[in-house]
C-alpha cells in the first residue's frame, strides 16, 4: 500500500472507533494509536494540547512513544511554531532546524499539525517524530490534516 493509501484506510478505522465517542482524551488516543500502528516510520506519535491555565504553553497529552516532553512554550521548537503559527512543520532535519527541542535523541525528523476544536480555537498539535531524516513531506500533511480536523469535538 502506498503512504496515500495507508492514510486513508487509516483515516476509515479512525472514523470508525471513534464514532459515537465524546471524550476528547478517549479520541487523541485513539488517534496516536492508529496512526503509530499504520507508519513503521512514526517513532513517537502524540498530542501536545494547549493548557488552559498556561495559554502560550503545550503540555503532553497522549501519545505512544518514548517519554515525551512534559510541556513546551509557543516560542520554542517545532510543536511551538505550529502552535504559534497555525501551520504544518515538515522538519527533515530536526539538527538543523534552530531551536529544535530534543525530547529523544534518537528523533531525526518531525512533522506537527496544529489541531482545532469545534469553536476554531487551537486546541492541540499532533507531532510525529521519525529516526530515520526526510521521512515527512506534503504527501504526510495531506493524509494527517483530514484526520485530525475532526478528532476534537
């Protein structure tokens, strides 16, 4: 199966678990479940959500993966500056990108999706981490963004 073709088979299953599910916890696990399960490239996939109390800063949410970082501010690295801009990061290389935030070591390149709820506003970014470098292009964003556009609710 090609990488457009796992993504929409993946994005059927997702629709499919999750229909009738409230919980938006429930739902962002489910997700970083069946995405990680569909990529052998995703080496830690997962959910940075917006603190409520801290409006700037992402705190882990779920996840599969190694440990992750607990929270990371709007003005630093790739899950900050999808948080910050509203856009997708394609990092094919996490050691050239500047400010980059080294959860695990082992991660050589990302990619990070800003994730709305219902009302419009920034809820989350969805990161995927890859060891292997120049493992996300446009083709990835194209397959993640419908996916993820309707997780929260």
């Amino acid at each position: 199966m090609t990488k457009t073709e796992t993504y929409i088979q993946t994005a059927k299953e997702i629709a499919a678990v999750l229909e009738g599910e409230t919980n938006n916890v429930a739902r962002m696990a489910t997700v970083s479940c069946l995405l990680s399960e569909a990529f052998e490239s995703y080496f830690w996939t997962g959910f940075y959500v917006v603190d409520p109390e801290k409006s700037e800063e992402l705190v882990v949410g779920p996840y599969q993966g190694t440990l992750g970082c607990l929270r990371i501010p709007f003005s630093r690295g790739v899950c900050g500056a999808a948080a910050r801009t509203g856009e997708v990061q394609i990092v094919e290389d996490v050691h050239a990108y500047p400010g980059h935030i080294a959860c695990d070591v082992r991660s050589q390149s990302e990619i990070v999706v800003p994730v709305y709820g219902p009302d419009g506003s920034l809820f989350a970014v969805f990161d995927v981490d890859s060891t292997e470098v120049g493992s996300f292009d446009a083709e990835d964003a194209a397959g993640l963004v419908p996916i993820l556009s309707s997780v929260i609710v």
